[in-house]
C-alpha cells in the first residue's frame, strides 16, 4: 500500500506551518515598529523603526516564496499512480525514497526516510522523465529506479 496521501499531507502541513510562522513574524515585527517610541535621539527611533520595516519586508518576502510552493503543491493529486517521474511521483530506488513535489529536505514517514524536493534542483531533474528500471548517475554513484508511484 502506498504512503502517498499520508506524505503529501504531512507537506502540506509543514507547509501551513511554515506559513503561519511567517505571518506572525510579519505581525509581530510590524506591531514592534508601529510601538517604537521616538526618543530623545531622533535618529535611535528612525534607526529601530528602520529594522522593524526590514523584518517584516523580509518576513512578506519568506511569505510570498511559501505561497508559491503551496501553489505549487496544490497541483499534486496524491491519488495519482504516475509510471514516468513527474510533480508528484514517489520515487523508490536503490539508494532511498524520493518524492518529486516542492523542497522540504527529509521526512520520516512509516519509519522510511524521504527526501522531499523539487523537479527543479538537480537530482529532481534528474528524475523527472525517468521510469521504473531506468538508471542514472548521481554523486558518482549508479541509481536504479526500483518504482515510480
């Protein structure tokens, strides 16, 4: 039985989380800079305001870019049985579990490690295209494809 749907909502749950964390972050660092006080010293007031606006700038930055991965994420149907690598596609080979969808590292889900990422990063595009039976070549190591969900 495939652990497909448990994997892509256990993304999607990092995912919400990661979210939520950047959103307060915005929240508290526009709250921080709406209760800067000005001071005797003008400048310290400009000056802590200042980096209170950067925070959050980057902060909506950090938003913006999870947005685009759940985007992106919402576009998996986990049902989905794919017999070629693509968004989507639980990847089993000789060296390990890859799950073709956006970049979250490793994941351990039915005591299995399994690497999360992108068919954009270099071992994604490796995979992408590849079926069951094909090898390919990664860190001067042989890879067989054992079985694409």
């Amino acid at each position: 039985m495939s652990f497909k749907p448990e994997l892509y909502q256990m993304c999607h749950h990092l995912l919400d989380e990661r979210i939520a964390r950047s959103e307060q972050l915005i929240k508290e660092a526009q709250k921080a800079a709406n209760q800067e006080s000005k001071s005797s010293v003008g400048d310290k007031y400009e000056t802590g305001r200042a980096m209170m606006m950067l925070e959050r700038e980057k902060g909506e930055t950090q938003l913006l870019e999870l947005l685009k991965l759940k985007k992106v994420l919402n576009q998996i149907n986990p049902e989905k049985i794919s017999e070629v690598c693509e968004l989507g596609s639980l990847i089993h080979t000789t060296t390990g579990y890859f799950y073709l969808a956006i970049s979250l590292g490793k994941l351990k889900i039915n005591n299995k490690d399994i690497f999360v990422l992108s068919p954009v990063s270099p071992l994604g595009r490796l995979l992408t295209g590849k079926k069951k039976g094909d090898t390919f070549s990664f860190n001067s190591q042989s890879v067989e494809i054992k079985l694409v969900e």
